[in-house]
C-alpha cells in the first residue's frame, strides 16, 4: 500500500525502533521518523546506523507535528491513533504535513475482532496500555480521513485468525484473500488514502 518511495520524502509517524522507517530509507526514500518515546528513538538510531542508512529523527508528537506544512509525499502512521487523545488533532496535522496528490498509509487495530477483544478484558484487569487503547471500525477510520479532506483509495484487513500460533498456521493462506473482502474480524485494519491534487488555476 506503501508503494514505491525510491526519491521521495517520507514520514514515519510513531516510527518506534525504526524497522518501517529503516525498510522506506533502504528502498531509497528520504525519512524523517518522529515519536514522542526517547528511548524507542535512540533505538531507532543505532539500528539505522549498524545497517547503514540515514534517518532524521525527532521528538514528537502525532496531535503537533513540529513540521512545515505539504513536505512530504509520503506519511506512514501504524498503531498510533489508538493512542492518541484527540484523533480529530492528529488526521488534521496528518492532511497538513502531506503534499497535494501525496498518500497517507494508516494502520490501526480492528475493532471487531477477537484480539481487541482479548486486548479490551486485559485493560479491564488492569493493563495501562490496554485500558486506554481505542480499536477502529474501517467505517470510524474513512469518515475521519475523509473529515480531514483526505481520498480513501483502498481498504484491507489483515490478521483474521484468533490469538493462537497453531490457527495461525492453519488459515494464514486465506489472509490476503480475506482481506480484500471484508475487514469484519480483522485484528488490524489498514487505509490508503490520498490528498487532492491542487485545481489548476484557469487564466
């Protein structure tokens, strides 16, 4: 969904220890990751430096990205929404970043699936993480994109089998299939999205 980013500049919003960001530097593309955890940073930089690639990495936040305004052609943000406070914030700073006709690739954890469910319990027992996590329905996450002035051109699921390696196993072929049919039951929910070309100016 990703695509070809060979030239281009590109964002990794919550790019934690740099595996995404490190993948887009290697497949040529320009990067600046950005999360608001030093560590996940600091660890993001070793590993771009032991593998030989250049990252620019910044302390930051998804909700006030410290970024001019249409620099990239590319933004990736995976797992972040479902951590924020105000999401309205965080699409509206994503469609600013992003270049007219750039592409916004967002992963976020599925809603109606058994994973969220076991995730949600987890919470309920007292799990930081998990009580303050807000899974997404594929519907939640196009009205919000296309709230922030943003194209939906794709929707897949992923990860349809229940938390178990030995189903993992047995119905892992039927992934990809699935999930360009429903995103119902998918553990993980991912968009392509574009932002509008700018009109040609009539003379």
């Amino acid at each position: 969904m990703i695509g070809d980013v060979a030239g281009l500049d590109v964002l990794d919003i919550g790019c934690g220890d740099g595996r995404l960001a490190i993948q887009m530097a290697r497949a040529g593309a320009r990067v600046v990751g950005i999360d608001p955890d030093a560590a996940m940073l600091r660890a993001a930089g070793d590993e771009a430096k032991a593998v030989g690639v250049s990252l620019d990495l910044i302390d930051g936040r998804i909700e006030a990205l410290p970024l001019a305004a249409e620099r990239f052609d590319v933004i990736t943000a995976v797992t972040v929404l479902g951590f924020v406070r105000d999401e309205t914030l965080a699409w509206r700073e994503m469609a600013r970043v992003l270049r007219p006709g750039g592409r916004l690739v967002i992963g976020e954890l599925g809603r109606w699936s058994l994973w969220a469910a076991r995730r949600r319990i987890r919470g309920w027992l007292g799990s930081r993480l998990w009580r303050h996590a807000a899974f997404h329905s594929a519907t939640d996450l196009r009205r919000a994109a296309e709230g922030a002035g943003l194209v939906v051109e794709e929707v897949r699921g992923a990860v349809f089998h229940p938390p178990s390696a030995t189903l993992a196993r047995l119905t892992v072929g039927a992934d990809a299939w699935l999930g360009r049919q429903t995103t119902f039951g998918a553990a993980f929910i991912a968009l392509q999205l574009s932002k509008p070309p700018l009109p040609a100016h009539s003379h």
